[in-house]
C-alpha cells in the first residue's frame, strides 16, 4: 500500500519569498518623500493615508495579492481625491501607496518604482510593472515550496536526489531512501499559488500513511500552507502520478538490464567452467 496527494495548494511565507529572491523590502523613500512634484503638506497627507491601510497578509497567493492590492487602491484613490492637495494626483497616489503596503512590493525594482511614480504613467506600463511583479512573487513562492519538500524529504532520510527537472512553470523531484522508497513531488506555479501533488512509491506495507502525516507536518514546520489537497490511498509500489511511473518504469528498466547482464556473466561462467571440465576429462582419459 501506498498514499498520494493530489490538488494541493501551497502557499509559503511571504517575507520568506521576498528573501529567496534577494528583493528589497520598503521602498518608501521613493513613494512620497522622492516625490518632488509633491509639497510637504502633500507629502504629509500622504504618511496619513498609509497608517489608514490595511497591513499585508503574511501568506497569500498571487491572485489574493492583487485582489488585495485593487482593494487598497480604489480605497486611496477615493480618499485621496477628498484631499485639496492631493486630489490633482490621487490615482498616482492610489497606485504608489496601495502598491507599497502589497507583498508585490518586494518585486518591483528601483528602477520601476521610478516609473511608477511618474505621475503620468500610462495605465498600460503601470499593468505591465504589476503584471511583472506577479509573476515573480508566484514563481518565487514556487521556488521555496520546491526547496522546502527537498528539505523535509532529505531529513526523513529521502536523501538521493534521482531527480530535479525544470521546464517552463513545472519543477518533478524525485527523492529516493536507501531502501529504494521515494518520493515523487510535482510542482507547478501558479496564481492559485504552487500547486503540488506527492507521491510515495516502493511500500509495500501501511508505513506509507506515517510516513506521508510526517512529510506534511515537516512542511507545515517550514512555514508552508496547504491547502485543497486530496489524500488517498493505493496499491501500487511503482506509485500512481504520471512521474511515479516514469521513474518507476525507467528504474525497473535499469533493475532488469542489471539482472540481464549479471544473467549473461553466470552464464558465460558456466559454459567456461563446464568446457574447462571437458577438457580435463579428455586429458585424463
């Protein structure tokens, strides 16, 4: 018997994702006090609006981020509208404050926020930086949920690492125990956040079930989220997602050409060892 999760949603820290890239963090010096188009008073009204904001979340995916995001903005925008020295450039305000108070911040570079804060950006560049920044905060997230599994598998003593394999948006793990078990991990980023399955394969008793509660309490200690995942078990020691079976399939192909060979050499052993006897048998006779 084994187990598989499947339809999982993980969703990790979001500082931690801001970290695994390198970004900087709080850039306010460039959202109100870089303004020189501003006045002080303006400057001002606008540390004011931010304290009215709602603090980021600290787990969120990528579509929760930008709903998030739209929120504040239209919030802003509305009330920086009320303002007489703001109301001149209450989007561009909406935009900068709503942007600085959104994980998405950590991925928007110095050179963006420049743009950002041209207070005649065109909707079309600011989608484009927002769009941008997206995407990397869910390839970020998917990058760390990847990292985190290989983690938490080489510590349960998964610690052959079969394989790792990246294209496009889908990263396959296969980690591999000494005797011959392994986990399979599927992940793939997305808006909905990385979206996982893991398989275990090569049990051939109820092991698997501890063994999968401890996988997914060893990635609720590194500080992913789960969600949505679907448990279930099976009876095939080769595992059941496509990849299980790939590896599975390429494994036995390798165990068999072992044995094939091993088969060859006894053989050949054998037909020595019995014209060797022959021989011998004619020289005495």
């Amino acid at each position: 018997m084994s187990e598989v999760v499947t339809g999982g949603i993980a969703v990790a820290a979001v500082s931690t994702c801001a970290a695994l890239v390198g970004a900087a963090v709080g850039m306010g010096y460039l959202v109100y006090r870089g303004l020189s188009w501003l006045s002080e008073s303006a400057k001002r009204e606008m540390e004011q609006l931010e304290k009215e904001l709602v603090a980021a979340p600290t787990h969120a995916t990528t579509a929760e981020v930008r709903r998030e995001f739209e929120r504040q903005y239209a919030l802003v925008k509305e009330r920086a509208s009320r303002v007489p020295s703001l109301n001149g450039h209450a989007d561009t305000v909406a935009r900068l404050l709503a942007l600085k108070q959104s994980p998405l911040a950590a991925f928007v570079g110095k050179d963006q926020w420049k743009k950002l804060c041209h207070p005649r950006l065109s909707k079309r560049n600011c989608v484009g930086v927002l769009e941008e920044a997206g995407r990397q905060f869910a390839r970020s997230n998917a990058n760390l949920v990847a990292s985190s599994i290989i983690d938490v598998a080489t510590n349960m003593g998964f610690n052959q690492q079969r394989v790792n394999h990246k294209r496009d948006v889908r990263q396959t793990l296969v980690l591999e125990d000494s005797d011959g078990r392994a986990v399979v991990a599927e992940v793939m980023e997305s808006d909905q956040g990385a979206r996982i399955n893991l398989d275990l394969t090569g049990f051939g008793d109820r092991s698997c079930h501890e063994v999968m509660d401890r996988f997914l309490k060893g990635l609720d200690a590194k500080d992913i989220r789960l969600m949505g995942m679907r448990r279930r078990s099976h009876y095939r020691r080769e595992g059941v997602t496509p990849e299980s079976l790939k590896f599975s399939r390429t494994r036995n192909e390798r165990s068999r050409q072992v044995l094939s060979n091993e088969e060859r050499r006894e053989a050949d052993m054998r037909r020595r060892q019995q014209l060797s006897e022959s021989r011998r048998l004619r020289v005495t006779s």
